[in-house]
C-alpha cells in the first residue's frame, strides 16, 4: 500500500553520495510511496532500492533526453501520479540533470517538493575547518584548459571560498591552470571519495597540492571538491567616512554589484575594498 503522498507532485530527492548509509528516513519513504521514479542510470539508484528492499517503475532521466522526460512525467503528474526524481549521488539540479524537469513541471502547475539531503559541496566545507562564512558554489569548470583558465580569471579576485567539482582524469590539469591564474600560495582544500572507503581532505597551498597530488596516483582518483580560499581583501580601515557613507545609500535603493561599481566611481576608492564592506554592511542587517 502507498504511503499518504501528496497527488500530482514530484518529489526532488537527495540521495547518498557514497555511504549508502546516509539516506535520510523521509527519502525513503517518499520513494517506497511515489508511483514512479526518474532516475539518471537506472543500475545506480537500483542498487539503493535494493538495500532497503524497494521496488519501483522507472523513468530513465539524463542530461540527453531530459526534455522528453519532462513532458513523460508531467503527463503523469496531470493523471495524479506521484513522481520522484533522483540523481546518480546527491541533489538533483546541483551539477546534474533536474532542473529542466522541475521548471517545466512547475510551469505545468503541479507541486515540487524537495526532500533535502546529501550534498558533496556542502560536506566538504563543514570539513574543511574554513572560518569564511562566504563561499561561492562555481561546480564543474570547463573541460578545456584555455577556457578554464578564463573562467578562472574571471573570478580571480572574489573574495570568497570558490568551490568546484571536478573529475579524476582532470585534477591535475585543474590545480595547475589554478596555479597559473591564483599563485602557489592560494590555499585550498581537496576533499575527494567523501563518505567512501578511501575518502581524504587533504589542505595546503595549490604548489604543495600538485606534488601531493603527484606524488601519488592512488590521490588522483575518485570524485573531487575542491575548496579555494578567497582573495585578500585590503582592510576596511582605509575606507573613508564619505565612501562607507556613499556605499551605505546606495546599499539602500541599488543591488549590491550596482551599488559598489557606483560607490567606486563616485569616491575614487578601491573597487575590491568597497565590495567586501558592502558584504559585511550586508551580514550584518538584522534578517540577512
């Protein structure tokens, strides 16, 4: 007998992303309940079922026919079916197929539900013994070298943890495009096979990083985060009065990125000075 799942709904579930262990009691639930499942390989989340003795329709769901998917389930939403969506590991729409699905559906007038749970990016953090409360989620960079060095480039200067995923067979080629565009010395964290057998959170400068990760190859394989420190900011002390006054208007009526360009032009102060007292100024408003 199905659970009490709410009609026409589907539901976004986060599944573990190695320890199989790791599945929270409501995913399962929801899954023993739904009327189908759309899955991205069908063998891998076959073998979750399995261990918790479930079985399910599936609803092959991948990068290459997710619009097709779509229109399938949202007939079946329509009919009042229950729909759960998952992914090879983790959340679903993170650096993987879903997100196509869940705007159409909601497009379509039916319910999303999300049920939370595993995420690489968020486990390597709460590891990783970084104070930042700032970070941004970049995922996978380019494949080739020369458009991820400009892909780099074009965030060298956040000053933010930057987090990226990315694969075994290009690790190496990442930590040294980020040499070339960061220095050496920038620190990162590496955290790869998290929740496995062979998982490693591994923290040091990027030179350092390569010759780990050169050292040995059994250190290139699996599944990556990787954790980049920000960028130095200069101190807020050298803020004049009128900027910080200037800056706190048009914090008041004007976004945050369009507020600091104008800040910038406006009182001739550092442009990178200004952003990061622009963050604090906005940490600190009571609800943010």
């Amino acid at each position: 007998m199905k659970m009490m799942l709410e009609k026409s709904a589907l539901y976004v579930v986060a599944t573990p992303i190695g320890n199989l262990s790791d599945i929270s009691l409501r995913a399962l639930e929801v899954l023993a309940g739904v009327d189908a499942i759309a899955a991205e390989h069908v063998q891998n989340s076959a073998h979750l079922l399995a261990k918790h003795h479930i079985t399910a329709k599936w609803i092959r769901l991948h990068q290459h026919n997710e619009s097709a998917a779509a229109e399938k389930i949202l007939s079946l939403l329509r009919a009042g079916e229950r729909v759960a969506l998952v992914t090879d590991a983790g959340t679903p729409g993170i650096s993987d197929p879903g997100a196509i699905l869940v705007q159409r559906v909601r497009e379509g007038g039916c319910r999303v539900i999300p049920i939370p749970g595993a995420n690489a990016a968020v486990c390597a953090l709460s590891a990783a013994g970084i104070s930042d409360p700032h970070f941004l989620f970049y995922g996978f960079l380019p494949t080739k070298s020369g458009l991820r060095k400009r892909a780099l480039t074009g965030i060298q200067s956040y000053p933010f943890t930057l987090i990226f995923y990315e694969a075994p067979h290009r690790i190496l080629e990442s930590v040294t495009d980020m040499i070339e565009v960061f220095g050496e010395s920038r620190r990162i964290t590496i955290a790869r096979e998290l929740t496995k057998l062979f998982e490693t959170i591994y923290c040091g400068t990027l030179a350092e990083t390569l010759v780990w990760l050169q050292a040995d190859i059994n250190q290139q394989k699996g599944e990556f985060v990787l954790l980049l420190s920000g960028a130095e900011m200069p101190e807020e002390s050298g803020i004049s009065e009128d900027a910080r006054h200037t800056l706190s208007c048009l914090l008041a009526e004007l976004p945050l990125k369009q507020s600091v360009k104008l800040a910038a032009e406006i009182t001739g102060e550092n442009k990178n000075a200004l952003y990061q007292l622009a963050l604090n100024l906005k940490s600190s408003e009571p609800g943010f």
